[in-house]
C-alpha cells in the first residue's frame, strides 16, 4: 500500500517578503494610527529612528525578514515627505520610554 504524501511549500524569505505590500498606511487602532509599512505592525518611525542610531539596510533586513531594500528606501521616502510628523513620532515615543523608566 503507497503512502500520500502532501507537499508542504515551505516559505523563503523572499516569499515572506513579496507579501508586504510596498505601500505606507495609515490605520486607527493599528500602532497609534502611525504610519506603517503596508499592513504590517512595523512603524515607520521605528525604522527612521533604528537608522538615525545608526542601523544598516543589510542589519534591518536581517531583523525584519519580511522586508525588502524596496522597503526601506520606501520608508526614507515618506520620511522625506513627512519629516516632522515621524521626528514627532520619534520624540512622542523617547518621552514615553523616558516616563516609563521614571516609574521603574
């Protein structure tokens, strides 16, 4: 008597990534309502400021498989376009890191 087997596609990373749409959105009750890359729960804020400390394309897309360089160059160009609304998102998020930390 033969066996079936069902082959399972396992998914690469370049499959995990074709998946995020290259696209910002913005959505209440979805982090905050900041901006984020497609419909994942990764702001672009958070982006912006791992590289303002200093994170490398190559170091991010290592942490965050399901994006792309396209992703990334995405994320600097809406960054480009909304600079004080992501630098406010930035600060907003030090000063409740800061406040927590008070607490502590």
């Amino acid at each position: 008597m033969q066996k079936a087997f069902a082959w399972i596609r396992m998914k690469t990373v370049k499959d995990i990534a074709t998946e995020v749409a290259l696209e910002i959105r913005k959505a209440p009750g979805v982090c905050g309502g900041a901006a984020c890359i497609g419909a994942t729960r990764i702001p672009v804020w958070l982006i912006i400021s791992l590289l303002k400390q200093g994170a490398t394309d190559h170091g991010l897309l290592q942490s965050y498989l399901q994006l792309t360089g396209e992703h990334l160059q995405l994320v600097r160009d809406y960054y480009r376009s909304h600079e004080a609304e992501i630098d406010r998102n930035i600060r907003e998020q030090d000063d409740d890191d800061e406040e927590v930390a008070g607490h502590g």
